[in-house]
C-alpha cells in the first residue's frame, strides 16, 4: 500500500502530516490488513522524509530519477513499515 502526502507550505511544521500519517497506519494495518506500507519524497525535501521516520518507517534507498514533481524528473528516496514492525512495536 502507497501513501502520498501534499500539504500547503502555509501548514508546514506544525505536526498535521505526521499526525495525519501516523493516524492512517493503524487503519491500514488493522482494518485493511495490509502487510507493508511504502511512500517516497524527493530528496531535495528532506523534511518530507522526517515524517516517515516519525511515523515508524525505514529507509530503504533512493530510485533514480523515479518520480516527477514541478520541477521535473527527481530522485525517490524510498521508505517502508511492515506489519511485523509495526506490531512489533505495539
């Protein structure tokens, strides 16, 4: 399962995205029951990649020109959660 995540520069740094991340996973895993969850950002926002740590995830690597923004073809820093991680930590 993919989660993606856009939110207005006006809202950054006060905690919605992680909170909201963070609220979406027990769902996923619980409810859906899917194994892993995975999402990315562009390395050129590392804040992006700060709430995936918050929220549990773990690195994974960096997939070459593998997404687009409005900047155009950009890197994908990969990160992911298991289900065996995550109740692991429960």
């Amino acid at each position: 399962m993919h989660i993606g995540y856009c939110i207005g520069s006006k809202w950054w740094n006060k905690g919605i995205t992680s909170e909201a991340f963070s609220g979406i996973i027990p769902y996923l895993f619980d409810e859906v029951k899917v194994n892993r969850i995975e999402s990315q950002h562009d390395p050129n926002n590392p804040n992006s990649g700060k709430v995936m740590i918050k929220c549990g995830m773990k690195y994974e690597g960096t997939l070459r020109q593998a997404d687009f923004s409005n900047k155009g073809i950009v890197d994908a820093s990969m990160y992911s959660l298991l289900a065996s991680e995550y109740y692991a930590t429960k």
